[in-house]
C-alpha cells in the first residue's frame, strides 16, 4: 500500500508530459528555421547565405603567334574567353542557370603598335585592338603590309590603324607631290619636254618605255608618270621646273609643309630615293589634296593611255593599280610605289559603303599583297558599315 501512491502520481502526470511536448514542438522547430519566424531577421539572411548557390568560372585561353616576313617584325594575338556560370535558386525550389561569356583580343606588334577601331550603331565608340572582337583582331595580323591606315575623309574618323606614327620610305608615292608642284605652278600643259640623259635612273637602273629623246608635252609626262609610274617623266617634270631640279625639290618640302606634312621630305621627284619618306598621316593629307586635283584624279585612275611617241609610232601605258579596272570600286585617287627599302606600297582615296576613305598601306611583302590587303580592308570596312 506504501507504492500506491507514487504510482497513481506517475499515471496521472505521463499525459501532462506528453501534452507539454507537443505545445513546445512548435517553438523547437521554428528555431531551427528562423526565416519562419521573421523572414527579414539577420539570422534568416544568414541561413539563406549559407545555402545560396556559387559561382562557377572557367576560363580558356588561346594565344596563336603570327610572324610576319618581314624583318624582324613579329605580331602576337591573344584571345582569352572568360565562361561565367551562375545558378540560381527560386522561390519555388527551381535552380536557373545563366552562362556570361566574354572575349577579350588583345593584339601586340613589337616593331610599333595596332590598333583597330570598331563603331556601333548603338554607342558610335571607338574600340582598340584591346577590347575588339578576336575576328578584327585577326584582321590586322592577317595584312601583309607593315603599315595600315585608313581613315573617313568627312569625319576625319580613323576607321583601322597599324604602326600609324611609323615614317617610312614612300618609294613612287612621291609622284603625287610631284604632281601638286607641277599642277600648281600652272606651267603650259601643252609644252613639249624632251627625255635626256640625266633623266636615267643611275641609281636603281629601273627600265623606262621613255627612250632618251622621247618627246611628250608636260600633260603626258604627267600622264605616265602618275598613271604607270614612269621614272624618266617624273624627272624630267622636276628638270624642266623654273630654276631647275634644286628649286623644284624645294617646292616639293614646302607645299608638304603647307600641307601640315610634318613627317615627310623629299630629295627627288620620282621615289627612286629611300629618302623620300613620309607618315601613314602625312600621306591622308597629300591625298585630300591631290583629290582637289581634277587632273591628278584623271591620270591617277585611267586604266590605260596611248602617247604618240612620234613618227607614227603609238605607245600604250597601263595603270600599276590593277584596282582602277575592277568595276566594284569606285576610286578617286591612285597611286602605286616600290623599292626594296619601302616594300610594296598603295595609297588611295576610294568611295566605299557611303564613305571617301583615305587608305594607305606602306611596306607590304609580295608582288601582289598590297592589291590583297586593300580587299582586305574594304571587306572590313564594308562589314563595319553592315553592322551599323
């Protein structure tokens, strides 16, 4: 009878127990949860922290090496692509996941530097070969030719560079600065002038279609000497100048001064000198000028010319630019060089995609590469436009 007692205590208090269990679960489990209790509390905010997705990065990188013949000029692209991942979580339990990729081309030259430009319609910006696109960047390593420029004559826009503060030999180039002298000296185009003796070439020995005694009037003299690069014309343009070749190679550094040429000089009138040098920028300017030209836009784009050279007999001049005859361009002015100091060289001023462009391009390796490069560069200008 002495136990009876504690028994009775213990029937009586298990169900108080076990209903005290259940009133406290409850509390148990919302303190395992906190965001049940109050969803904006710092321990929620920190249960949400632990559980929240990571990023995920991968990164590739490519680099491809071109070098390019000539010299010792080598040009490195780099492309690196950045993958970032990024998944996250719903309210619904749901895991969304979204890929961000970025490419970065980056394009070195040791022997000076390249940059490629890209405007969009959205931002009309200016983009350098650091941040333009790999495909742009392959552009550039892809030309043959040491030095590019190009540049919209309204704006004034540089459109693509390559090694643009280089001064360089200009080799036949010169011709056209020959021509300004001679155009705005306003001499009598009808005026015959004679090849002689000091018109050969001592230095290179270059062959001339001009045997000593030809005799051309000062408008065929420029005809050639522009259109097929004819050596003995140029020259004797220079000779027969007032006060001779001295006053006439002088006039050639002053109307390049008068231009705002600043990196260029001349010695000679036909190129045959390395050095008569200029910049891809000093060239742009010779171009608008030479532009203003009528006559110097007539002979710089025919594609050939007949000059009577006398007694019946009739000889045919081409154009050295084998561009001037395909139909698809549209070019105002012209003009071809080379000697092995300035490489394959090619400046023009063209319409293209709605633009007058100034295109030079100096030190090219292979007969037909600067002609190549120009394809090229129209090409690039032409998407740019479509892109607009």
């Amino acid at each position: 009878m002495a136990q009876f007692p504690t028994r009775l205590v213990l029937t009586v208090a298990a169900p108080l127990l076990v209903a005290a269990s259940l009133l406290v679960s409850p509390g148990a489990h919302a303190a395992s949860d906190p965001c049940k209790v109050n969803a904006k509390s710092a321990a929620c905010k920190a249960a949400q922290a632990k559980t929240a997705p990571k990023k995920t990065t991968t990164t590739t990188v490519t680099k491809s090496t071109t070098t390019a013949k000539s010299g010792n000029k080598t040009t490195v692209a780099k492309t690196q692509s950045k993958t970032t991942t990024v998944a996250k979580k719903t309210a619904g339990g749901k895991t969304n996941t979204t890929m961000r990729k970025d490419v970065v081309a980056d394009t070195t030259t040791k022997s000076g530097k390249t940059v490629v430009r890209h405007t969009t319609a959205a931002t009309h910006s200016k983009v350098s070969a650091a941040a333009a696109p790999a495909s742009t960047s392959a552009q550039a390593a892809a030309l043959r030719s040491s030095v590019a420029y190009v540049q919209d004559l309204a704006t004034s826009t540089v459109l693509f560079s390559k090694n643009e503060d280089t001064i360089r030999p200009i080799a036949s180039i010169s011709k056209l600065m020959t021509a300004l002298v001679v155009v705005d000296a306003n001499q009598p185009m009808d005026e015959v002038l004679e090849v002689s003796d000091d018109d050969i070439d001592r230095l290179r020995h270059a062959a001339s279609r001009l045997p000593v005694g030809s005799r051309l009037s000062r408008a065929d003299m420029l005809h050639v000497a522009l259109m097929s690069s004819e050596n003995r014309a140029a020259h004797a343009l220079g000779r027969y100048y007032p006060g001779g070749m001295p006053a006439f190679v002088k006039a050639m550094n002053a109307k390049a001064r008068e231009l705002g040429m600043m990196d260029t000089h001349f010695v000679e009138p036909t190129g045959l000198s390395s050095e008569n040098v200029s910049s891809p920028r000093d060239l742009v300017r010779l171009l608008r000028a030479a532009s203003q030209r009528p006559l110097i836009h007539r002979y710089t784009t025919d594609t050939e010319y007949d000059v009577d050279m006398g007694k019946g007999h009739v000889r045919t001049f081409r154009n050295t630019n084998a561009l001037v005859r395909n139909a698809d361009w549209d070019i105002k002015v012209s003009k071809t060089g080379f000697i092995n100091e300035a490489g394959e060289c090619l400046v023009m001023l063209a319409h293209i995609g709605g633009r007058d462009l100034a295109i030079v391009l100096l030190d090219s390796q292979g007969k037909y590469s600067r002609i190549a490069d120009a394809v090229r560069i129209r090409k690039f200008v032409q998407n740019e436009v479509a892109m607009m």
